[in-house]
C-alpha cells in the first residue's frame, strides 16, 4: 500500500507542476525572430492551410489567444473540436468580420499596423494577411530559446494594454478553472477610468464545458490508479 500511495502522491504532484508552467512570466523579446522561408517550404505549408472570410458572428466556444491592434481592433482566436477561428470585434464588443481557418495544431494571432497574423505553432510559421483577406507573407521563426519564451509569456498571454485600456482573457472564478484551463471563456475590456465591458462572454456555456472536462480529467485519473493498484497486487500475490 505504500507504493500504492507513494505514486498518487506523485501524480499530484506532476499535476501542480503542469499548472505552475501556464504562469505568467513576462516576455523577453518585443517580437518574433524570423527569417525568410524558402519558396517551396512557403507553398507546402499553405497548400495544408483553408482560411475562409465570415461576415457573421459564428456560435461563441472557448477562447485559446487574443491581440488587441493599435486600433483597437481585437483579434480573438477559438476553436470547437477540429474547427478554428479568427473573429474579429471593435472595443465595444462588436463583431467586425472573421476568418474559418483549417490548420494542424495550436495557432496564436496578432497584428502587425493594420494587418491580421496568425502563428502557426507546428510549422514555426508565421503568416500575415492582408486587408483584401490575400495572405502577404509566410515567414520562418527562429528555433531559439527567445523564440520558445515569446510564444508562452506573449502569443499565449491572457492581458495586454492598449492606451492604456486594459484588455484580460480570464475564467469566472471556481474550483474547476484551476484544473482545466485550457481555454478561456470571457475577454474583458477595462478604460482609463475604470469601467469595464466584454468584449467576449461565453460564460454559461462554458461552465457546462468545464464540467464535463473534470469529469473526464478524474475518470482518466481514476482509471490509472485502478491499473496501477491491480498491477501491484499481483505483483504482490507473486
């Protein structure tokens, strides 16, 4: 039984160290280092990519990154199972425009004077669209450690501030956020004097979400010490 305890012991462990790597640290470096892609590395990563223009707001789902323009102009990036977006809102929460994207894993976006870029984790690439929606460039990041430590503290940071206007991706407060947060369901806009507004809520839904995340999360858990234990019991019998 001690073995038996000694190993929960450290999955909780693991578990809370996991957590502690989503803090926020600061950034290092004011932007990506990049350098030119070859033309035929540029063709193979955009023929994989379909990115789709909509005028139209669709169904609101968790939030994974967000960039707030000189503008203010706010770039929202979300995703439901396979399918991705980029909505686009005014500082007053309402929509402008979005894009349906079909990319291969985690994506962060950004802007770069009045053009959306989108951050494509897997390919290390950087993408930069224009006003008419024709993608401008596709660009190389560096692998470095700089590099590795923007994409944490900077693509993927849960507050910017623009004018002095504070903008927070955050959860409503409870118990179940501090074990899978994994997106965000609330974009809250904060001005100079104080008052506040959302620029994205998805609040109830995302309660419903959450729970059915910890259900699966303690199942999972659940099952492995159940495995675990009967493998140390006839570890014992032998």
């Amino acid at each position: 039984m001690k073995k038996f305890y000694s190993i929960i012991f450290m999955i909780c462990i693991f578990s809370f160290f996991l957590q502690g790597l989503t803090i926020y640290t600061g950034a290092i470096n004011k932007e990506f280092i990049k350098e030119k892609m070859d033309i035929t590395d540029q063709e193979k990563i955009l023929s994989k990519i379909q990115i789709d223009r909509i005028e139209e707001a669709p169904e609101k789902v968790g939030l994974l990154c967000f960039d707030v323009s000189d503008t203010e102009c706010i770039a929202v990036g979300s995703e439901r199972l396979a399918q991705k977006y980029i909505l686009v809102y005014d500082k007053k929460g309402l929509f402008l425009y979005g894009y349906k994207i079909n990319i291969d894993g985690k994506f962060g976006v950004g802007w770069t004077e009045k053009n959306l870029v989108i951050y494509l984790v897997r390919e290390n690439a950087v993408i930069t669209i224009g006003d008419s929606d024709k993608i401008l460039s596709c660009e190389k990041i560096v692998d470095s450690s700089d590099n590795a430590s923007y994409w944490n503290n900077e693509i993927f940071s849960t507050q910017r501030v623009k004018k002095g206007n504070y903008y927070t991706m955050k959860n409503q407060t409870s118990i179940l956020t501090k074990f899978t947060m994994s997106s965000y369901s609330i974009l809250e806009r904060k001005d100079i004097s104080g008052n506040t507004n959302f620029i994205y809520n998805n609040s109830s839904d995302f309660a419903v979400k959450q729970i059915l995340e910890m259900i699966f999360v303690f199942s999972f858990i659940v099952i492995i010490i159940i495995t675990i234990f009967k493998h140390l019991k006839r570890s014992n019998l032998n």
